[in-house]
C-alpha cells in the first residue's frame, strides 16, 4: 500500500468544518486587514526607503532570533523552538492544502518523511510552549508580566498542537497502517487507547475538538501579540531608517502621524519588558515604563486611525479611552532620558524613545501640560539661546585670560572650531571641562577657535524636549553662521552637541557644507594616535569610567575614552557593573538636567552605587551634563569622602602636567 | 463671552545687567517679552472662552515691533488682536494712555475687559482703573480667581496677609489679573507660525479722532525726567562662603544689632 494521507478520515459533516474555517479565516482577514490599513496610513504620512541594515543581519535576526539569545539564553532558546516549530506546521498545513486541493504529492517516502518532519516541529513548539510557560510562571524572570493573555494565548496553542498528536494517535491506534512509526509521537501516544474500536468511536470527538481549537487559534492570531510574526520582521526590516525630516504640521496631535516605522513598533512588541529591565527611570521606581508607554501607543493608534473604530457604536467608547489614555501620557511624557538603552535590548527595535520626543512635541505645541520648569528652559533658549541663564553673550567667561580666536569675527583661518556648548561655557563645574580643553589643545599645537560670547545653541535640547519648531530654527541660524564663516570642521564638548550637529543638521542644510564633527574624546584620541599627545605625568590612581550615553550608546564610542586613559601612565582602570553600551544613565539627559520630577528618584545615585563598588578613588566622564549629575549626586548621596568625579578632558590636561584649573584643585581626592 | 486683554511688551530683566543710555534704558541686549501679569490675564480669557465660548481681542499700545506680544497671544488663543501705534502716543502718562486705549475700546461691546496688575518697567498699576474709569465701568484690581455666571463675574481679590475677599461686578466690567491665577500655557514656535498669516488691526491717532494736542507729553501730567540705578548703598555687605555659613554670619549679624530678642 502507498504511503498517504486520508483528509477527513473517519469524520462526517465536513460542511460544518468548511463554515467554520470560513469564519476564522473571515476573523483573520479582518485582523490583518485592520493592521494593514493603519500600517498603509502610516506609510503615507512617512515614507520609507528599503532596509538601510545588512540583510544578512536582518535574516539573522528574524529566522534566528539572535537579539533575543542576547543576555538570556532560555529565552532565545525558548524563541527559536516556537518559530520554528510554528514555521514548520504552518508549512505543513499550507502543503497538505495544496496536497488535497491542487496536486497530489504527499505520498510514498515524501509523505513519510514530512510526517516524521512535522512530527519534530510538533514537538519544538510543545517543548517551546512548556518552556515558555516555565519562565513566565516558575522562574523568576520578573520582567515578564503575567496578563491574562500571557497564558492563555501559550495554553490555547498546547492544546492545538497536543490536539493534532492525540488526533493523530486516534487515527494510527485504529486503522494501524504499516508505516505509523514514522508519525513517532502519534505512535507513541496510540499505544493509550485501549482498542482499535476505541480509538474509532473516540476520533470524531478528537478531531472536532482540535479542529475548533485551532479554527479559534487562527481567528485570534491577527488580534493577540502573535501579530508581531508579521510586524517584528517588518520592524527589523525597516531599522536604521534615516531621521525624516517631517514636515513639522505633520507632526500635529499627540501621538498622531505616527509613520509606518512606528506604526509597525507597535505591533512588532511582544511587552517583553527588556527595556523596563534597562530603563534607567523604571529601575529607580519612578511612574514610568516604555512598554506601558507603547502599550497605550498601540491602543492610541488604532482608536484613532483604525476603520473599525469609525463604526457608530465604538465612537463613544474611542472618545473615553483617547481621553484617558491622553492623561496618561501627560504624566509620563517627561520621565525619559533619551539614554537609549532601551532600543539597545529590546529583540525588535521598537522601543519607543523617537515615538516618546513625537508624544512630547504634542504636549509642547498644546501647550497647557508643560512643565513650568521645562517651560523656563524653553523660553531661556528661545530668548537667550542657552537654557541656564536669561542673559545674552554669557557664553565666554570661562576663556578670560585665554587667547581663543572668535570665528564669529574673524572666519576660517584655524583648522576647527571648538563648540564649547551651552552647559559647558555657563555652568561653573563644567567650564573646567572648557578651559581643559582649550590648554591641552594649546599644548598640542592644534589651530582652533570658538564662536565667542554669542556661541548659537545647537538645538539639542529643544530637540529633546520636542519643541520642533525652536529646533529648527536654532539648526538654520547655527548653520547659516558656519557656512557664512566657512567653518566645517568642528569638536564639540558635549557628546549632546556631536548628536544633533552630526545627525540632525544635515537634515536642515541646504549648502550641505561636508561637516566633520567629533567629540572632542575623539579628537584627543587622534592627537594620541599621531603621537601628539602624551601623557608624561604619572596618576597612580585607580579609576572607573562612566560612558556617556550619547557617546556610547547613541555614537558608539566606548574604546577611545578608554584607550586615552590606559594611555595614563600608572592610571588602572576598573569597569562598573554596566559600562560600555549597557552604561546605566546618569539621569541628566532628555531635558531632565532642568527639570525636577516631585518625587523622583536620583538617577545619579544609583549609578555612584555601582561606581563606589568598584572601590575606584576618581569617577572619570566625558559629557558636563554626566559631570554635573553625577558631581550632585556625589554631595548629596553622601559619596564625598569615596570618590572625585573628574571628567575626561580635566584628567588629560593634569597628566599632561598643564597648570590644574582652578576647579580641579578642588575635586582632586 | 467677548472679551479684551490688554497686553504690553516689556524688557527682560531679572537677570540682565542693565545700563542707561541718556536717560533710557539700553533695550540693546535686552529681550522683549509679554508683560508677566498680562500673561495670567491673557490665560485666564482663554481658559474662560475654551470652557464657555466667546471671543478673546488683544490689544496692545505700542511701537512695530511689539506686535510680537499680540502674535504670542493670538498663538495662546485670542481670536482677534488690534495694535495701537503711532509716535503721537510716545511720551503720555497713564492717563493720557487710557484716554487713548478708552477711545478705541468705547464700541468694542466687551462683556470683560482685562489687565495685568501692572506692568513690569514701569510698575505704576494704574494704566488699568484709570481706564475703568475712562470708560465708566465698575472694576477690581488684583483678580487671584474669577468666576463669570449670567450679568455678573465674580472676582477674588488678593489682600493684604493672606487674605482675599470676593466681589461680585455686573457686566461688563474691568478686572485687573494677578499673577498665579493660573498657570499660562507654553506657547511653542510652531504656534506662532500658525498664526503668522492672522491680520491684526493697525490703529492709529487719527483713526480715534483724537486731536494731537490731547496725546503724548504735551497731554500728560507726568512726565519722565531722567532715570538711574540705584546706587550700591553704602551700608551693603555681601557674605561669602556655603549656604550654612552664610546663614551663620546673618544670624550673628542680627544678633549683634539686636534685631533678635
Ligand atoms: S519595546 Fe521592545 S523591549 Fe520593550 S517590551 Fe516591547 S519588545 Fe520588549
Ligand atoms: S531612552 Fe532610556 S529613559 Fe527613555 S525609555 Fe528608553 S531606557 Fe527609559
């Protein structure tokens, strides 16, 4: 006897089954045609060009999760058993289709080896599921929630897969037919009914109720989290799309004019809770999540642009929810500080810190929900281009007595301008870093000059606090001043400043004068390499370095902070417990520098914790915003007698032997 | 509700180093913003109008450039702006200022009209009820709440060591606005592009069909003769060091002089 399969072996009624298929698959279509209308409408407010991401890289990251395997291999492991064991009976349903509707080809040695294959498959989505259903519900791993759906969604899917083995079991244990070994699992399992008879009066019963289970399973596929099997690949897909520059109209509304990418985010997330795990404002117990944040997101789009939302009888249920959720995003808009390391971890690039500067250019351009510190900052950088005092031409002091060109005046006739920063020329502590810089790049022999007394703001922290319209406007008048003075290449203090000058300027020039940008890390880092930098003055001191987040996360720069300070002859350097591109955030970015949260906790504090553990007698930086946190912090966490907070720039110019600042004199231990 | 603001631009200058240039301020490194109060007063109308509809007009006295205070406004909100400007103006006292502002205002068919309590450069608090005055119309001076039902607002008026006592004026009515009656909007650079296009009403002397002689210097009771910063005293001692320390030498300071018992 040939080898093959019998469709609706022993079962009658298949009519019924007919109708019911066509209803879950009515409810499929209806889902996915909700989610393609909504992603289609994103499209047109932004469009996308093709992947920008290798896509080996992409396939890598779908097919084999490999952002998932990242820090926790049982979820990886756990990952890779359900795709591929889902991937294969999906497969396996598809090819049976075909098998019994178009043409006939599961049989003989075919037929048996795709039995024994989706036996395997079976098999990685039971031991995924179980798996699955361990970590959330025995382990311990705390990121995980546990909402209703969480479960049922695993259970419903064990029972349609243990379902199509007793189905099969049934089947094999009545009619016996001589090549059942290789449906092995059915196989195994036939040997528990206890006869032939059995098994055939039992089949119908078996074969209905898996039917309808799984019928039910495919009608709620496109509504549950298993949506993401579609969007988390169009997410990975799309990653490292260039900024758009949206028109800033478009932009109007809270979480409105999403785009496609967005759009996509939303779906592609599974609520997996790597980002709340890293995220530096729900650690430290305050109000806040980035997957609650996306959560609501979600709910926002599809209440404002899905069809089905446009029925009459939803309208009034779509106004209630928009409106609370609407108070919702107010309280949380401005706990986040941009520090990235939430899109680091999360397996779908879909963590949400652009969609969080999109809710907050909302809540700006409304006006009513801002906070009045933030407000003050926004209005001091409006009038006076810096966001600490209501002064114009304040931005010099730090250089008296310092010969500096002013490339305002003068124009192109040293090599780089030096952007010293808002924070950097104003604040006393990090002036240090200014005046360091300035003496090492005397020392050095580099030609630079600054933009004097009146240096134009950058338009970062407008950007982040999503006041579009002042970003803007601070880019072009930044931009028009270096083109008109011919200046291209530029070292910055602050990784902020690198960030925006480097990303988001060009967006905004026409000229597209070819920029060169560096952090002045970077630039120290060169001069090292060039041999014209070197340290001759032994620190025997031992050191931890706090990487910046906009220098490591947001620009990858993690090796050249370090390498300058090995460079340090008797300098040892130790690593806290997050560094590199899993640094823990000082607090201080995202607006947060200016803005007192009522309750908050100190971010900074936790991250001296980490330093102080490490038993290193300095805390080394390279941004003034992570100097001022963490020098804050340093007093009132009770830190003054463990360590000196010292940034990067000031450490050089003392193993360089340059005259100490004044300030530094002061934090030496 | 129809409602007028009266709002006027002013120099910045908490934080500024101030210095006088024949007898005037130097504006050079000075930013020009909304008059504080004028902002409370600005809000409050907006909020009321948001709550129960009606109409927000603003109106300024003032030279070109301080249009700007009425496009901050229309940006919060307000519905309509009218601009008073000409050189005629320059040089009056509040009174002649009301008398002008009142002449534009008369067949306006305000229910409310409000102001800040005074203005920030000049500080005289009077440019307001003098106005009232002008225009015949009960006011209140120093609003912390206002409540506007049929015919009638009911206005909180801040007193002297905490205390507040409530009025209520028949419509319409004129109202000085405190600061912290509520807390103003932020108005965002996209906002005031929005309503770039919006026209505004140019007004000038003749348009009042005041005659020359009753405007500016010539009209006014009180002139302006020169103005100075105020000297460093002699008596100043500034302390130095921490917050504690500081603390320390006040305390002993007023010890020794016996301003503690
Ligand atoms: S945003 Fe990413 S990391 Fe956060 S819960 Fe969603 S999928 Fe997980
Ligand atoms: S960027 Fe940082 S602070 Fe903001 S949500 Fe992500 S992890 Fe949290």
């Amino acid at each position: 006897m040939n080898p093959l399969r019998t469709p609706f072996w022993g079962v009658e009624w298949a009519w019924l089954f007919y109708l019911l298929a066509a209803l879950a698959l009515a409810a499929l279509a209806l889902g996915l045609w909700e989610k393609i209308s909504l992603w289609a409408q994103g499209r047109r407010a932004a469009p996308v060009a093709s992947h920008k991401h290798p896509l080996g890289a992409i396939l890598a990251d779908v097919f084999l999760g490999r952002r998932i395997w990242r820090g926790e291999a049982s979820a990886g492991l756990m990952h890779l058993m359900l795709l591929w064991g889902f991937l294969g009976l999906f497969i396996g349903t598809c090819a049976v289709a075909v098998d019994h509707y178009l043409v006939s080809f599961l049989q003989g040695k075919i037929y048996l080896w795709f039995s024994a294959g989706l036996e395997v498959c079976g098999l990685l989505l039971v031991m995924g599921l179980l798996l699955a259903l361990t970590r959330r519900w025995l382990l311990p791993v705390s990121r995980l929630e546990r909402r209703p759906d969480d479960t049922l969604l695993p259970l419903w899917l064990l029972a349609v897969a243990c379902g199509g083995f007793m189905v099969e079991a049934a089947r094999l244990a009545a009619s016996r037919p001589p090549w059942e070994d290789w449906s092995f699992v059915g196989y195994g399992l036939s040997g528990f009914f206890p006869s032939a008879q059995a098994a055939r009066e039992l089949f119908p019963w078996l074969w209905w109720a898996h039917a309808i289970i799984s019928l039910g399973f495919i009608a709620w596929l496109p509504w549950s989290k298993l949506a993401h099997a579609i969007a988390a690949p169009a997410s990975l897909y799309l990653q490292g799309q260039p900024l758009a520059v949206l028109a800033v109209a478009a932009e109007e509304g809270d979480l409105a004019a999403l785009g496609l990418r967005h759009l996509l985010h939303l779906d592609a997330c599974t609520r997996c809770g790597r980002c709340v795990e890293v995220c530096p404002a729900a650690q430290a117990g305050e109000p806040f999540s980035p997957r609650d944040l996306l959560r609501r997101a979600r709910r926002q789009a599809r209440l404002k642009y899905s069809p089905l939302y446009r029925l009459p009888w939803l309208r009034g249920r779509r106004q209630a929810l928009l409106e609370r959720d609407r108070a919702a995003d107010w309280e949380v808009a401005w706990y986040c500080t941009t520090c990235r390391a939430c899109l680091e971890v999360c397996p779908v690039q879909a963590a949400p810190i652009e969609m969080i500067r999109k809710l907050r250019a909302g809540l700006v351009e409304q006006g009513s929900t801002v906070p009045p510190q933030l407000m003050d900052v926004l209005e001091k950088l409006h009038r006076y281009g810096n966001p600490w005092l209501a002064k114009k031409g304040a931005k010099a002091g730090w250089a008296q007595g310092r010969d500096i060109p002013d490339l305002r005046k003068s124009g192109p006739e040293v090599d780089w301008l030096y952007f010293v920063g808002c924070t950097t020329s104003i604040d006393t502590r990090a002036q240090g870093m200014a005046r360091a810089l300035s003496d090492v790049f005397t020392h050095c022999g580099v030609s630079f000059g600054t933009l004097g007394k009146k240096e134009p703001c950058c338009g970062d922290i407008a950007r982040r606090l999503g006041e579009q319209g002042l970003m803007e406007e601070q880019i072009e008048a930044t931009q028009a001043l270096l083109n008109k003075q011919g200046l291209t290449r530029i070292i910055c203090t602050s990784p902020h400043c690198l960030d925006t000058i480097k990303k988001v300027h060009p967006l905004f020039t026409e000229e597209g004068l070819p920029l060169q940008v560096l952090h002045y890390s970077q630039m120290l880092h060169r001069l090292w390499q060039q041999g014209r930098l070197f340290f001759d003055h032994p620190l025997p001191l031992k050191v931890t370095y706090h990487d910046p987040c906009f220098l490591a996360r947001h620009n990858r720069l993690v090796d050249e902070p370090r390498q300058l300070l090995r460079a340090i002859p008797g300098l040892e350097l130790v690593e806290m417990a997050d560094h590199g591109l899993n640094s823990l955030c000082c607090g201080g970015g995202g607006g947060r520098m200016w803005h007192e949260i009522p309750g908050q906790a100190n971010l900074a504090v936790r991250r001296l914790e980490q330093a102080a553990a490490t038993g290193a007698e300095l805390v080394v930086t390279a941004c003034p915003l992570c100097l001022i946190m963490l020098e804050d912090a340093r007093k009132t966490g009770g830190f003054e007698d463990k360590f000196a907070i010292i940034d990067l720039s000031e450490l050089a110019a003392r193993a360089l032997g340059l005259a100490a600042t004044d300030r530094e004199a002061e934090t030496n231990p | 509700m129809k409602i007028l603001v009266l709002v006027k631009n002013v120099p910045e200058v908490a934080e500024a180093e101030l210095e006088i240039d024949q007898g005037a301020l130097d504006l050079e490194d000075l930013e020009m913003v909304v008059n504080e109060w004028d902002n409370y007063a600005v809000e409050e109308a907006v909020r009321i109008t948001e709550a129960s509809g009606g109409e927000v007009h603003l109106m300024t006295l003032g030279n070109e450039d301080d249009e700007d205070v009425l496009r901050r406004g229309l940006a919060m909100g307000a519905h309509a702006a009218s601009h008073l400007c000409d050189e005629a103006f320059d040089g009056s006292d509040p009174a002649t200022l009301a008398r002008v502002i009142a002449a534009a205002v008369k067949d306006g068919g305000y229910d409310l009209i409000l102001t800040g309590v005074q203005s920030a450069d000049l500080g005289q608090a009077s440019t307001g009820v003098l106005l009232a005055q002008e225009l015949g119309l009960p006011h209140a001076t120093m609003a912390i709440a206002l409540e506007p039902g049929a015919g009638e607002v009911v206005v909180t008026r801040e007193l002297e060591n905490n205390t507040s006592e409530k009025v209520a004026l028949p419509l319409p009515a004129l109202v000085t606005v405190q600061s912290g009656i509520n807390q103003p909007r932020y108005v965002s650079i996209m906002g005031i592009r929005k309503v770039r296009k919006m026209t505004i009403e140019q007004i000038e002397a003749d348009d009042l069909g005041l005659a020359e002689e009753s405007l500016g210097a010539a009209a006014s009771m009180v002139d302006s003769q020169s103005l100075a910063l105020p000297p460093m005293g002699e008596g100043a001692q500034m302390l130095e060091g921490g917050l504690d320390s500081v603390c320390d030498q006040a305390a002993a300071i007023l010890r020794e002089k016996g301003g503690l018992a």
